[in-house]
C-alpha cells in the first residue's frame, strides 16, 4: 500500500503489532489506561479513568466520554468525517445530565456494558488517509522510523549488549567477552543480531555516535575530552569516526 498523505491508520498499526502483542498501554498508569486491539474483522479502544476517580462518578463518566471523544475525533481527522465506529459501550448506567449521544458519535450507544470500548470495522486500518498533509508526511515517517530504529537497539540480544556497552564505552568489551558475559555461545548471538539487522560493531558505533551527539549538543566538552570518554585514543581519530558515522563535522554540530 502506497501512501500520499500522513501515516493512514494502517501506517499506525504496523508499528503497534511490531512493537506489542496484542495489546499496548499508550498512558501512564496516572493517566487513563488506553489499550488497542484488533481480533478478526474489528479492532477495538478499551478505556479505563484513572482510579481515584471511581470515587466520582460524575468525573468517572466525563473522563471515559472524553476519551471515547478524542478517539473519534482523531480518527476522522485522519480517515476523513465518513469515519464511524461500529458501536461505543461504556461501563455505566445511562446519565440524564450529559452523555454521549448516538448522533454525535455515529453509531449505537451501549451502557452498563463490562467496559468503555469504541468498536470499529478493520477495514479502516487498511484505509489511506483521506484528510493527509503531502508536505509532512516524509518528515512524520522519518520520525516513526527514527523511534522504531532506536527501540530496535533496545530490545533482544541488541538491548542486552547494549546495556553492557554503555557501563563502560571509553573500555567496551569485546564480542566474545560480550557473549561469555550474556551466557551465550558466540555464534548464536551473532545469528540473533544479524535477525535484528545489526551486528556488534554497528552497535557499538550507533551508541558511541549517540553519545557524541549528546556532547556536542549539551555540553562544553573539548573534542579530546569526548575522544577519550568514546574510547578513542586521540581527537583526530574522533573526527574522522565521527564523520564516518554522520557525514559531518564535530563543529558542525556543536552548539545545535
């Protein structure tokens, strides 16, 4: 599927079922718990308030129809106003002094259901997105693939061995210290990195170059100064890693 406009709903949901299975808590435990999920031809928005306003049911009651609200609404911004859900349910009695009505939603109200869910077909996650912005759609998918990259080095053998890089960059193990250490046999750990795209020296670079940004960028740190905190034996030998690694110059970024 080829995409004009900004990440259609489909865009969206690859990365979900990439990073969880089959569900993801998008809020804080303070804030209301939101969970997707998708089974058979409907995906669904389970909400629950924060718990300390069980205790108010007025505010109980504001907050889950908020939510269902905003859900809504963000996706008819993206799939266009023809959006509908199949059904919204909440988890109350039906109210006489505000509520959710079918006309606003677009669909059948249900209440004293055994939770808040907004119910809706599929097929819409397959859908392009009808109200996109050409302009920053490219900018929008190189942020996602940016964060996907990033959480990529934080999981499997990757996140292990980088959790063991960063106790020590300037003095990193080497591969088959890092795989004694890990309890793995060598050859396997390298079968794993090469199913997540990356090998050990990639790592390694990737975080040294992460590293290196965060320096430039925060601190006032003399080009020798980071080359010894990297591991480097002197700041010529940073530069010419550094460049390898961003096509820029240290100058170049410092003070961004």
């Amino acid at each position: 599927m080829e995409c004009t406009a900004t990440p259609s709903c489909a865009v969206l949901t690859s990365a979900r079922r990439w990073i969880s299975r089959p569900a993801i808590t998008l809020l804080p435990r303070r804030s209301p718990t939101i969970e997707f999920r998708e089974e058979g031809e409907l995906a669904t928005w389970s909400i629950e308030p924060i718990l300390h306003s069980v205790a108010d049911r007025q505010l109980y009651r504001f907050i889950a129809e908020l939510q269902v609200g905003i859900h809504i609404s963000l996706m008819r911004d993206v799939m266009g106003p023809a959006f509908a859900p199949q059904e919204v349910c909440l988890s109350y009695p039906q109210a006489d002094d505000f509520g959710i009505t079918e006309e606003l939603v677009g669909c059948s109200v249900r209440f004293a259901q055994p939770a808040n869910r907004v119910a809706f077909k599929s097929e819409w996650l397959d859908q392009i997105a009808t109200l996109g912005n050409k302009t920053t759609y490219p900018t929008i998918i190189a942020i996602c693939d940016d964060l996907l990259g990033d959480l990529n080095l934080r999981i499997g053998a990757a996140g292990e061995i980088r959790a063991i890089l960063l106790r020590d960059i300037a003095n990193p193990p080497t591969f088959d210290a890092t795989a004694k250490l890990l309890d793995v046999n060598a050859r396997s750990l390298r079968r794993q990195l090469r199913q997540q795209g990356i090998s050990f020296r990639g790592l390694r670079d990737e975080l040294r170059a992460q590293l290196a940004l965060k320096y430039l960028r925060s601190t006032n740190l003399a080009n020798e100064d980071i080359a010894t905190a990297l591991g480097f034996s002197d700041a010529a030998n940073f530069r010419r890693a550094f460049h390898r690694w961003t096509n820029r110059s240290p100058s170049d970024v410092r003070g961004e």
